[in-house]
C-alpha cells in the first residue's frame, strides 16, 4: 500500500544522565529524549514525575547510589551542576556553577598523572576513575505500546545496551539503526555531526562546512543543532562555540559536561 503513515513506537528508561524516551520507526531509531527537555515528545503514558519517584525509590536501598536527578548533575569533578535539565522553563544555555554561568565554561583534553603506573592513570586507561562517577546503573526498557512489534523491542534494547557500554567507557561508536527526519538543512547537519569522532570537538562553523555550506552560515546550523532528535547517538555535545565555550545543550547543560568527561575532557 503507498501512503500509509508509520506509527511511531517509544519506550522509556532511567539511564545514567536521568530518563530517556525512545522514539522508532519498525526497527529505526528515530528520537532519544531526556524526558522533561522542551522538544521532548508528548506521548500517552509517559509521566516524567512517576518516572524519577520509581527511580529514586529503587536506588534508596542501593549503597553507594545517588538519585536520579543528583546523578545527572554530577559533573565538573563531582560538584553538582545547575539545574538546566529540569522541565521549569529553564533553557539550553542556563545552568550556574560557581558563582558562574556553565555556558561560559570550556573544556580541555584531561592530562593523564605523570606517573603512568598510579591507580588513577590505570583505571583510566580501563575507562573507569577513581571515585566511579558513571557508576549509575540503567533501569529496564519500557515499550509504551502494547503492541510493540519484537524487531522494535529488540532496537531499543539494543539502544539501551550500547547507552550502558558507552556510560562505561566500552563503548565509542554506536551502531543503531537510525532515521534522521527533518527538513534538508537538518538533515545535512545531522549527517555532519555523525562524522565528529568520539572525544573531538568542533565549532558551529566547522559542522556548517562538513554540510556543504560555510561559516556564515553558523547561526542556522545552531539552529538545526538545537534541534537534534537523536542525543547523544547524534554528538550534538560534541560542538562548542567558536571560541571553545561550551554555549547550550537542549538537555542541559550540566548533561553535556558529563557527555564530554565520559569522552576524556575536563571542564574549566
């Protein structure tokens, strides 16, 4: 038949930077969401509040644990950020840390200790640090439809799985399925951040020319970078302004400093 609709399917999980909500067609993904950022779908049977109380209940009797909204926010060596996350009317730019605004912040390559055999530089060469700040367990994929067909299920375990590995330090480069929809101009800067490699950074006007246009184009490819439906599996944490500040997130800010320490940077 020509001119039928696909339905969107979508499950959500607790993941270690708060919920997610999965978006997908058959088995393409095509949205990751952290639940409570403002372009995140509106979908029956998903309640944001339901779903950080079920979180924070089950990690109360876990040592070691934080809640799901302190986990979220612990990055810049274990201080908690701001609260750019949250669904207040907060946006990608807000956040304080320090008496200073996180969007102001830049990041730097994390100097390994000149001591190449001190436990820090070892358990990072394991992708691990000494006080384990990833050590946030994800909780289990719920599919919101009923009918959700298994090739679905099967990709959005598959998200969940290579999420887990990637929050680990396992993982560099994912390998779902995706289908990127949007208009052209979207669609070319999210091809353009797929190509930037895992623990690199660029600029707005770098990723204007990997799409095939130039510089002057950067505040339109902001936009569209904005605009990204696919977090953290499309690296739109991986471009800062041009002069290297860490400028917005549309899951928060204080979610892009943990991307970026996962990915062997530090912030200052």
């Amino acid at each position: 038949m020509t001119g039928v609709t696909e339905v969107a399917l979508h499950a959500q999980f607790i993941s270690l930077l708060g919920p997610i909500l999965l978006s997908a067609e058959r088995d393409q993904l095509t949205g990751l969401y952290f639940i409570g950022q403002s372009d995140c779908p509106v979908i029956d049977g998903l309640d944001r509040s339901s779903t950080i109380d079920m979180f924070e209940a089950a990690e109360a009797g876990k040592e070691g644990n934080v809640p799901c909204e302190t986990a979220v926010r612990t990055g810049m060596n274990g201080a908690i950020a701001g609260q750019s996350g949250k669904a207040d009317g907060s946006g990608p730019s807000s956040g304080m840390h320090a008496g200073m605004p996180i969007k102001d912040f830049k990041i730097r390559r994390r100097d390994l200790n000149h001591d190449l055999f001190s436990r820090e530089n070892m358990l990072r060469t394991c992708g691990e640090t000494p006080d384990k700040p990833f050590a946030v367990k994800q909780g289990a994929i719920v599919p919101l439809q009923d009918n959700t067909p298994a090739a679905t299920h099967d990709m959005f375990c598959e998200v969940h799985s290579q999420l887990q590995a990637y929050f680990e330090g396992r993982r560099e480069v994912f390998t779902v399925p995706m289908l990127l929809q949007g208009s052209s101009l979207q669609k070319r800067v999210w091809e353009a951040l797929l190509t930037i490699p895992y623990g690199q950074y660029v600029s707005y006007g770098d990723v204007a020319v990997a799409a095939g246009l130039t510089r002057q184009h950067s505040r339109a490819v902001g936009k569209a970078v904005g605009q990204n439906p696919i977090s953290i599996m499309v690296p739109c944490h991986r471009v800062l302004s041009g002069t290297g500040r860490l400028n917005g997130y549309s899951g928060g800010l204080d979610r892009k400093v943990t991307l970026l320490e996962i990915e062997g940077f530090d912030v200052y």
